[in-house]
C-alpha cells in the first residue's frame, strides 16, 4: 500500500474509533485481463491488504467487513492503460451498523 494511501488509511482508523455504530466496507477488484481465477485471487489480495492495514492502525475485525469481486465490476468497457488502472482498486466505505447516517453532534 502506498504511504499516500496508508495516510488516508490512518486517518480513518481514528475516525472509526472517534465514531460509535461503524463499521468499515473494503471492496476489491480487478482488471479484465488474465483469467476469472487470477483475477479473483488479485482483487482478494488487495482487500487482504487492505484490511490487514486497518487492523495494524487499531480497527478491530469486529468492524471489518469484505467482499472481493475480481473483474467482475469493471468501470469501464476500455481496454486502455487508464481504464485498466482504475479498474485494479479497492473501495473503502465508512457506514453505520444500523444503517444511519453519521452526523456532527456539538
């Protein structure tokens, strides 16, 4: 993971702490090129990453969930070199476990 991405990483893992009811959504997923299997274990290795990561900067697993798609939710029909590189990614969504929205209290 990229220091850039591991700094966003940080600061959500002290937002996650700060917050009450929240749990932590890692997507991975992969380009179209290579086979479904190969693609699979790419996308499940990002997301294995990814999540590693979060639990190193103090997330607890209780607050981690996963799913990794390999290529089967490409953005794109492209074969370009751009394309193809936000295609290999990993989405991470901050949400409530019952589903309200996270507001500002003073």
């Amino acid at each position: 993971i990229e220091q850039h991405y591991m700094d966003a990483l940080e600061e959500l893992a002290l937002t996650v702490n700060d917050i009450e009811n929240s749990i932590v959504m890692v997507y991975g997923y992969a380009d179209a090129r290579g086979t479904s299997a190969d693609n699979q274990r790419l996308s499940e290795g990002r997301v294995d990453a990814v999540v590693s990561a979060l639990m190193a900067l103090g997330i607890s697993p209780d607050f981690i969930q996963s799913s990794a798609f390999g290529e089967s939710r490409t953005l794109g029909k492209s074969d370009n070199l751009e394309t193809l590189f936000f295609d290999r990614r990993v989405n991470v969504v901050l949400r409530s476990t019952n589903n309200e929205l996270f507001t500002l209290s003073e």
